[in-house]
C-alpha cells in the first residue's frame, strides 16, 4: 500500500465536501479551524510534485474545519516553475477524486484598483488568463466554459484577477495597462485551477490576499518577502471567509 493509498483511505473515512487550496505565505490561515485527520507530501502523491516557493508546504491533509470535512492544500506548484499545466491543476483534480464539490482557491495577490489595499481581501468573480499555458489547457479539457468562479465570498469586494505567467513581477506600465483591460488584482496563479475545478463541475470560489500595492503604484519595489509579511497580517480574517464559504 502506498502513501497515497492510506491517505485515500483516511480520506474515505472523512468524506470532504469542500478544499481549500492555500497559496503564498496564506497556510496559517486554517488555524485555530482545521483539524487534519490525516495528511500527505505532495511528493508522494502520483503526477503532483513539491512546491519550490518559499511561504509553500507542499501538504494536502483531510480533517474538519469547524466541523465540515474538508480537504486541504498547503501551497500549489506555479507554472513558472516550469510545471505543466496538468501538474498545476493535479491537485484540484485529486480533491475532485475524494469527492469534493467545491473548492475554495485562494492566493497572494498586487492590488490594481484603487481601493485595494495591502493586508485586504478580494473575491475574485472573473480573471484574465494572460499565462503562456492557457490556451493549451483549455485546448485540451476541450473547455467550453466561460465564467469559472460560482461561489462569491459575501462581504468582501469582488474584483478581476489577472493571472499573469510570472515569475517577475510585472512592470508599472504593464499594470498600466491592466488597469485598461479590467483587472483589479494581479498574480501568478489560480486561473487554471479554477478552470480545471470547473470544468470537473466544482463549484468554485476564488479569494485574493491583498499583500501589496502593484508595481508602480506604491512605494518602492516589490518583494516575495513583503508578500508573505503582509499576507500573515491577513490570515485570521481569511479564515473567517473560508468558514463562511463553507457554509453557504
Ligand atoms: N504581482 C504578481 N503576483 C503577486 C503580486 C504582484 O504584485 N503580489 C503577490 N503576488
């Protein structure tokens, strides 16, 4: 039996209704809520492969958040890693596995719109998907989905992600010019996996964590240090988002 088996196994037992995936500096986010009745290194789960960022644990685990079972992801591979975009969508499509009908993605994100500020929260309802990878992973899913995001977090502001390939951050006249073509918000992930969970037929909720202001609009230059830094000062609040989103 392999790692992966007995995790499955403890899985079975658990039956998780929902996953949470947790993206830059953003894990502390399950604690006090989440109780992990099991967990494995995505190292060891077949066709995932260890995240190599910093502020990323690289653990899937299943237990209670607040007493629904759920399924959850500490940290996710970025394409500009160089990973395949089947290796970045693996982890929603294993929690699709366990029998999860939601899942709830969450990242680190540069605020665009004016009123988005560092340590905020921002429901993500659409995005533009300006990665390299994109066109081929909906070529193959032979997706004819438009609009992936059903599940809006209530009370937060809802913005346009815009998920660029990375793994720069972009240039003040780039966010100049995603200003122009809608985007509030900007980072470096979830558009696959939330096109990849939809067309699984998850419903499918995006959070961004506000941890910087993007490039050339505020002062100095960004770092991956900030981000984590500003992301821990918004951690509790984001758990009560996600223990709301489970609810609904
Ligand atoms: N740009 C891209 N990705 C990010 C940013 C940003 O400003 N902040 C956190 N992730």
């Amino acid at each position: 039996m392999t790692a992966f088996d007995r995790f499955r196994s403890a899985a079975d037992a658990v039956r998780p209704q929902a996953a949470v995936v947790f993206g830059s500096g953003l894990a502390a986010a399950a604690s006090p809520a989440f109780t992990p009745a099991a967990t494995i290194s995505y190292a060891d789960i077949p066709g995932m492969a260890p995240p190599g960022v910093a502020g990323h644990r690289g653990e899937l685990a299943v237990g209670h958040w607040a007493g629904v079972p759920v399924a959850v992801g500490f940290g996710r591979v970025h394409f500009y890693e160089g990973h395949p975009w089947e290796r970045v969508t693996r982890l929603v499509r294993v929690v699709a596995e366990l029998g999860v009908s939601r899942v709830i993605l969450t990242n680190a994100a540069g605020g665009i719109r004016n009123d988005l500020n560092p340590g905020g929260l921002m429901a993500i309802r659409g995005h533009l998907k300006l990665l390299d990878a994109g066109s081929l992973a909906a070529l193959a899913a032979g997706s004819r989905l438009t609009n992936p995001y059903s599940l809006l977090a209530p009370e937060l502001p809802s913005g346009v992600y815009a998920a660029l390939t990375g793994p720069c951050y972009e240039t003040p006249a780039e966010i100049r010019a995603l200003r122009v073509m809608g985007a509030d918000a900007v980072g470096m992930s979830t558009a696959l996996e939330a096109e990849a969970a939809a067309e699984l037929g998850l419903e499918v909720a995006g959070v961004s964590c506000i941890t910087n202001k993007a490039a050339g609009l505020g002062s100095g230059p960004l770092s991956h240090r900030e981000v984590e830094e500003t992301a821990r000062t918004a951690v509790a609040r984001l758990g009560q988002v996600i223990g709301q989103l489970l609810r609904i």
